[in-house]
C-alpha cells in the first residue's frame, strides 16, 4: 500500500512540474499565429471604384480568414514594385504583364503574377479634336514615357492608322516608327503627369488610372485601342515576391478579387470600359 502511494505521489509531483513548466513558457511565448495579420496591398492612383472593390475583397478575406487586407495607395508606376521588393508591402496590384517582365527584366527579377484582375483599352484623348481625321499634320500627340506603355500607346496609333511600327516586335518605342505620313509629333510626358497636359497637346494616350480623374471621359476620346489576342500582355495582374507566390491567403485574396461583386463594381464604375479578365476571351 505504502509502495503504491508512493508512486501516485510521484506521478502526481510530476505532473505539477509538467503544468508549472508549460505554463511559464507560454506566458513568455506567444504563437505567430495569434493576433491578426495584415497584408498590405499597393495600387496606383486610389479611386473609388479601388477603393470599394479592395473594401469588398478586404470583408470577404476578414470573415472568412480573420486576416486584415489594407490597401497602400501610390502615386506613380516606379514605386508599387519597389515597394513589394523590399517588403514594404506584401502584394501589388496596379500592373499589366507587359510592365511586369520589362521590370523584373531591369531589377534582376523578384517578382511574380498570381491571379489576373482585369484588361481596360487604353483611349486616345483629345480635347481640342473631335474625330481621329481632325488631327492636323504635325500634330503633338503625347505618350507614355515609361518603355511598356509607350510601346502599348504607340501601338494604339498604329492601330488607329496614324502610324506604322517595324513588325515582329512586342515592346517598341519612338525609334521603331517606320511611317509618319502626316509628321506627327510624338512627346514621351511621365504617365501620372499626361492628363493634367492635355490641354497642351493635340492628343494623348493616357493611363485608364490617370484619366478618370482627370475627368477624361467619352467626351474626350477619339480612338479606342481594340481588344485581340495580342491583347494578353495588357491584362493586369496581382503579384506578389517570388519567394511567397505560394502563399495560401494570397491565392485566396485572388479568389475573393475574382468575384461576381467585382464584376458588378466594374460595370458600377466603369461600364464596358473595364473588363473581367480571368474569365475573358480574347479573339
């Protein structure tokens, strides 16, 4: 009997030390996990059609994951992906595929693509012309001077046949214009700086971030750029570091921007101008 206390004892001493032991690691000890956690997202030129679809997707991502989604807003296209390198933000979304490999090809790479938002034709403004053949010869047109959305805006001119470009080329630039017939005067302007010129050029292409609030509108525009299978490095994506592209909550933060809602916000505050890409058809 005496034996058989004793061990009871034991076992009983044992657990008490056992208790005291766990409970003072996890009083200085507290889980990664607990707490709520934050992605930050950076976009370009916050309005409120971003505004209210980040707010959608930051409820969705709240509810169902208890993870707090916050939008960075950013005033030109040089920074979001410097901001995303360097962790100052954990995904970005304000980027075409295009932009995306001309940066990654000049910052020795880091970044990658994990979900698809949408394609926006890029429109051709003018607020001195009403129609493409009231251009006059020797016109200013003015363009993007970042090297992706020059090469889109020029092709926009192509396309509106006021131009021709060397074929076989995706990314060109001023250089690879092999007709002009009516000595266009192309001015490369910053694209955050283009819509608040356009009173001081003939014409512009300009940045769908930048021309709504700049108030350019249907009013102002004189070609739209045509959607076709060429189209496909415009379509504008969600990135995130390349060593996180497979970071669970990131995929499902794509999942809850490729919604019906987002759908609806487009048409709310765009109409046909914005379309749903990761669901779209490109002829």
């Amino acid at each position: 009997m005496r034996k058989r206390r004793y061990k009871n004892t034991l076992i009983l001493s044992l657990f008490a030390i056992f208790i005291l032991i766990a409970g003072y690691f996890s009083f200085f000890y507290t889980p990664k996990s607990q707490g709520p956690r934050v992605i930050k997202v950076g976009i370009v030129g916050a309005n409120k059609a971003d505004i209210a679809i980040w707010k959608n997707v930051a409820k969705k991502v709240k509810q169902k994951y208890h993870v707090t989604v916050k939008t960075v807003s950013f005033d030109g296209y040089d920074q979001p992906d410097k901001a995303l390198k360097s962790g100052d933000v954990d995904l970005n979304a304000f980027q075409h595929y295009a932009f995306l490999n001309a940066w990654n090809k000049s910052n020795h790479g880091g970044i990658s693509p994990i979900g698809q938002t949408y394609i926006a034709p890029i429109h051709l403004y003018s607020k001195k012309c009403h129609h493409l053949s009231d251009l006059p010869d020797g016109a200013t047109i003015a363009v993007p001077s970042d090297s992706t959305n020059e090469s889109r805006a020029l092709f926009v001119l192509k396309n509106a046949g006021l131009i021709k470009l060397r074929p076989h080329k995706i990314l060109v630039s001023i250089a690879d214009i092999t007709s002009n017939p009516h000595h266009f005067k192309i001015k490369e302007i910053a694209s955050e700086h283009i819509s608040r010129m356009i009173e001081d050029v003939d014409a512009a292409v300009v940045n769908n971030d930048f021309a709504g609030p700049a108030g350019l509108g249907k009013k102002q525009t004189i070609f739209v750029e045509p959607l076709n299978k060429d189209s496909k490095q415009w379509i504008n994506i969600i990135c995130a570091r390349s060593t996180e592209k497979n970071q669970r909550i990131y995929h499902e933060i794509v999942k809850a921007y490729q919604s019906k809602k987002t759908k609806q916000l487009y048409r709310k505050f765009y109409g046909d101008k914005q379309i749903a890409a990761w669901d779209v058809k490109l002829k």
